[in-house]
C-alpha cells in the first residue's frame, strides 16, 4: 500500500497514531502527481509549495502538543481538525485567494481571486492541505471535461477515455492517488457522474447544504459543491466540514449539520428502496443495468425493502434542464465583459469590446448555453421555453415528493454508460448531454445523491451506482451506501495507472 | 430547422457575443437540435401548474447593516485588464 492510495480515514488514524507525518504524506502524493499527471492531466495549477507549508504546519501542531480550536469554528463543523495534514484537490471553478481560478476558460486565463471561498476557508479550518486546481469543462458546462480551454483530463482506468465531467479533474485525481478527496460542485451531476466513470465515490448534497459564497456561478438555482472521494465514509467527512450555514450565501440553509459519520452504522434492515421504473431504458449499456439490478439484490440480501416507484417525468429532466441550466447561465455570464477582470479584446467601440471579448474568450459549449439561454428567455419564446421549462420542473419535483412518501431512497444508475473514448461526443451537443439523463433530475428537485462503485465492464471500466435521497436527506443516503460498500469490494479497486 | 440564420444573429447580438462564419452555421444546426428536442415539453398541459424558480422557500433574508473591512482596493484592482489611479480604464462610450 502506498501512501498516496490511503483513504482519508485511513491516513487520519495513521497521522493521529504518529505514524506518519503530514509532510511525508503529502510529499508522497506530490510524487505521485509528478508521476503520472502528464497522462492523467487532473490539475490545472499545482501549489506544491504552499501544500508542504501547511503540511509543516499541520505536523508542527502536533509536536508542540496541541490542536488548536479554529479562531472561529463555523456553526455546525465538527470540533478539532478532522482534515489536519490530509491533501485536498479543489475544482477550479472554486476560488481560492492567492491562487488562479479559472473555470477552465480562457475568458478567466489570469483571474486570481482575492478571497476564498466558504468551503476553501473550511478546508483550511479543518487543517486541510491544499494541493492545487483541479481540471473542469469551461464553467462547469460539460460531462466529459474535454470542453476546458486548456486540455482534456483522461480517465485513470483508461486514458484513451473521458473521466467524466464536469468535475473530471477532481475525479481523476481521486481516482489515480493524486489527492486524497476532493471538492468538485454538481449542477446536473457533475459530482456523481465523474465519480461514476473514475470508479470512486461522489456526492452531490442538498441545494443550500453547503455554501456556494466563492463559488462561481453557473446555474444559480441549481449549483452544489460536493466531495469526492475514495469512499463512503472519507464523503461523510469531507461533506461534516464543507456543510452549514453561511451568512455570506443567503441561499445556503440555517439548519444543524449532524454528524453525518453516524450514518454508517452498515444496518439498513427495513429501509425502503424505490426503483424507479423510467430509470431503466433501452439505450443504456447492458452490464450498467446487470450491474445495478446485482446492486438492488445485495441490498435487499442487507435487509432492506425493495419497492418499485414511477417518476414519470423523468424523460422531461433533460429538455428542462437544458432550457433553466442555460437560461440561468446566460445572465450569470453576462459578468465577463473585460472590464474589472478577466479577458478583454479591445474592438472598434466599447459595444464591440464586450463582443470581441466574449466571443474569444468564451468556447464553443459556453457560447451555445448562453446563446441557448438568451433565445429561451427573449420576447416572444419565454413562455415557450422557459415558463414551460419551471412549470415542468414543478412536476419533476413532484414525482419525488410523491415517491419519498414510499421509500426512504431512490437507488438507480449514475450514467447509462461508462466513461466514453475522448472526442466520441464532441461533435454532438445532444449526445453529450444524454449522458447526464440519470443525474439531472436531482438538482431540478433540489434533492441529494451519491454515486457508490458497482462494479465494472467488460474492458474493465468502472460502473456507478447512484442513491438518491429527499432534501437534507444525506444522513440517509449515506447510509445505504455505506451499508452497500461494506459487503462489496469495488471501493477497494484501484486503476492500472 | 428552428432557427433561421438571422435569429442566430440576432441572439448573438443580444448575448454580446462575436461570431464567425462558421460559427453562425454550427450554432444554428446544433441550437435547432436541442430546440427541436425541448418541443416535447409542449406535450404537456401545464396550464395550471405554477413554475419553479427555486425550490426554496422563496424569502428576503436580512442581516444587521454592519460595517466590514472592504477588500483592498489594490486586490481588486490587480485582476483589471486596465486601471488608472484607483479606477478601472474602459474605452471611451462618447466621442
């Protein structure tokens, strides 16, 4: 066992036991990042150097004896340092003081922000160490992470595939022991879905579990930062430090953050787990489905109840989706206008300067989305599309008010496929967003996901499965995953890399 | 096809967005394929169904109006494309 390859909690004991010291630690995935990140392409900027500072300083508590209470603990976070010398990869649509953040996009090439983000300030509470950005499709608007201005990420099992996006690059870098876990955020299963295809845990909180202060906005009714991570418990966590109330997000919940590690108690007897029929199509892979059905037995061998549900506007999530995600989209972006950051392309007037700016400094999926957007919110299509678009995302959310009075979760496939070849869907936007027809509908409904490793296909490429709980019903779903973890070993496989 | 070359435009211009040539063409084929795909919504009656904007309670929330120390306006001003003596410089909008 490397060190680079240990668990969050695993490295917790060792670190606490005195085993280990949060330098060599992180020392060692330093190293790891050296060795393979110019196959992988996970980070997007390295911070090496501030890592092993705040390594030093995480050792450096513990020799002087004493583990400092955070000057001002934030409400609902757990005491001490749960995180002390652990290294953490950060998405780079977050913003992190000090460090360049640029959403994968040209348009934010040289933005560096002046403050952190919520749950980047809640890393550094926990005694995290920061290891650098990871990679992301621009502005978080892809499933692939081949749309970042910079570079694809490749997959960790396979790197002639995708890892999954937007949240590849933390997924990736999880997956090949380039972290330890991550933060990544999830607007329409960017969390679950690269979790997904890297083969490792992901989990998309409630909307208004955790702070979105500095996170940069790109459809504000539906973006969530979550974790991903090698296992249930390290998400448990991860999510106990990034949850709770933040005066500085007005949308963020004022509801007590419990201790989401007693949820893994491994006992889900009597627990009622929907299926939900319309989650079953023709076009999905085979072995996803072989994969998911063998989940649903273990499950029911565990104790709990299984019990078939109807959502039956699931097949409305996508078109909904693309119509509020890009609507929302296009006045969020109307920021980028090269005058108080960020690129800016001087024209033959201001007007032309915004336009030149914009239309370089933006790429082919961001353009569509905000061009998409503009035209369903415009005189004469607003009704049309995007009045349309919020009343069936009543109907979407309906279906899961009517089914969680059945069950206590919702078990499903994550993605109907596992991680596709690099450039396979790029030539089609519509393609593209098929693949996130199993993960949209949590975020219209504001609900809360997990992706849990179910095994893998013929090549040899990872299966997810995905729970899905009611609103703050994270201590539920990670229960269940947990419990579904614990009698299987997929979490325990690592890829070839 | 949905959208006629002239929308694109149109929508581009509104968006602030320069296009090229080529651009114009793929976006009006590939915009038209998602428009022609979202129609199916139209199958639904949502005559008296209410929209949703966001699924939270939708309330004003209110803080103490309390003094803070502002960011440095130096670190503001070091992510501009141009300043000059604590301003951002834009090009001029009057001849």
């Amino acid at each position: 066992m490397h060190l680079y390859d240990l668990t969050i909690h695993e490295a917790r004991a060792l670190l606490d036991a005195g085993e280990i010291s949060a330098v060599e630690l992180t020392q060692a995935v330093i190293d790891r990042i050296l060795a393979v990140d110019n196959d992988v392409r996970a980070y997007l900027t390295l911070t090496p150097e501030v890592a092993l500072e705040q390594a030093r300083a995480a050792d450096a508590m513990v020799g002087a004896g004493l583990a400092p209470v955070p000057s001002a603990p934030a409400q609902g976070q757990p005491q001490g340092w749960p995180l002390r010398g652990i290294p953490i990869a950060v998405k780079d649509i977050i913003c992190t003081a000090g460090i360049p953040t640029t959403c994968g996009s040209r348009i934010l090439e040289d933005f560096v922000p002046p403050y952190d983000a919520t749950v980047v300030a809640r890393l550094k509470a926990a005694g995290a160490v920061i290891l650098g950005k990871t990679n992301t499709d621009e502005f978080a608007m892809g499933s692939s992470t081949e749309n970042s201005a910079f570079f694809p990420t490749h997959n960790p099992w396979d790197l002639e595939r995708v890892p999954g996006g937007s949240s590849g690059g933390s997924a990736a870098a999880v997956a090949a022991g380039e972290c330890l876990g991550a933060l990544g955020t999830d607007t329409g299963g960017s969390v679950r879905q690269p979790a997904a295809l890297c083969g490792i845990v992901g989990l998309k909180p409630t909307y208004g579990r955790v702070s979105r202060y500095g996170l940069i906005a790109f459809a504000s009714s539906l973006d969530q930062v979550g974790v991903l991570t090698r296992d249930v418990t390290d998400a448990a966590i991860l999510l106990g430090v990034i949850a709770g109330h933040d005066p500085l997000d007005s949308t963020s919940l004022d509801v007590p953050v419990p201790d989401y590690t007693a949820a893994l108690t491994g006992d889900i007897r009597g627990m009622r787990v929907g299926v939900p029929r319309e989650y079953f199509i023709p076009g999905m892979q085979p072995e996803v489905e072989a994969a998911v059905r063998a989940a649903l037995e273990k499950l029911a061998d565990l104790g709990a109840e299984i019990v078939e549900v109807s959502l039956p506007h699931t097949d409305y999530a996508l078109p909904v989706y693309y119509l509020i995600a890009p609507a929302e989209a296009s006045a969020n972006l109307a920021r980028y206008d090269g005058v108080r950051y960020g690129l800016r392309i001087v024209g033959e007037s201001l007007e032309d300067t915004y336009k030149q700016t914009r239309g370089r400094g933006f790429g082919p999926e961001v353009k569509r989305r905000i061009m998409l957007g503009t035209y369903a919110l415009s005189a004469g299509y607003y009704d049309a599309y995007y009045l349309k678009a919020q009343k069936v995302r009543t109907l979407i959310k309906g279906d899961f008010d009517r089914a969680f009075e059945q069950v206590d979760v919702i078990v499903a496939p994550t993605s109907p496929t596992t991680a596709f070849r690099i450039g396979e869907k790029t030539e089609d936007p519509l393609q593209m967003y098929l693949s996130d027809i199993f993960t949209l509908s949590v975020n219209l409904a504001g609900i809360c996901g997990i992706n849990v490793p179910c095994g893998f296909d013929a090549q040899g490429l990872p299966i997810g499965l995905q729970m899905m709980g009611p609103a703050l019903g994270e201590m539920t779903i990670l229960r269940v995953a947990y419990a579904y973890e614990q009698a299987t070993d997929w979490h325990t496989r690592r890829p070839p890399i | 096809m949905v959208l006629t070359r002239e929308e694109v435009e149109h929508i581009a211009d509104l968006a602030r967005l320069a296009l090229t040539e080529e651009e114009k063409e793929r976006f009006r084929q590939q915009l038209s394929a998602v428009l022609e795909y979202a129609a199916r919504l139209q199958e639904l009656d949502t005559e008296a169904i209410p929209p949703t904007a966001t699924v939270l309670p939708l309330r004003n929330v209110m803080r103490p109006d309390e003094p803070r120390p502002p960011a440095p306006r130096e670190d503001i001003l070091a992510n501009a494309p141009e300043a000059e003596e604590a301003c951002f410089k834009v090009p001029a909008i009057w001849e």
